[in-house]
C-alpha cells in the first residue's frame, strides 16, 4: 500500500475535487474513530469511505509508519 499512489476521488455528493482526509483518531472502536473519513470543503459532507482502504487498514499503515 502506497499513499501517493492513491488519487482522491470527486466529492460523491457534489462531484467537486475538494475532497481531504481527518483522521481522528488511531483507536478503533471508539466515537472519535468513527469520524475518521473524508470531507469534502465544498459542500460539507462526511465522513465519507472512499478508495479501497478501510479507516482500520488506514490506521494500521499510520501505525506502521509511526513505529519506523
Ligand atoms: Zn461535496
């Protein structure tokens, strides 16, 4: 799994590229976890899955890189 290789999709919702991700939190299963996502600066929506990648999968890589 490679970040850069990763292109941020449109906003599902509005279909502007304004699309960035929150990582709350690293601790699955807790509230602040579950906001973990993607917003969009346009209209507001979120969290929102996008890509391949789960929050969890996504954490765990986090994880991995901050134990380098
Ligand atoms: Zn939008």
């Amino acid at each position: 799994m490679e970040l850069h290789d990763f292109d941020i999709p449109p906003c599902p919702d509005c279909g502007k590229e304004k699309m960035y991700h929150l990582c709350v939190s690293h601790v699955p299963g807790t509230a602040s976890f579950r906001k973990n996502g993607w917003y969009c600066k346009s209209c507001g929506i979120g969290p929102k899955q996008l890509g391949s990648a789960s929050e969890a999968e996504a954490a765990r890589f986090a994880l991995v890189l901050l134990n380098k």
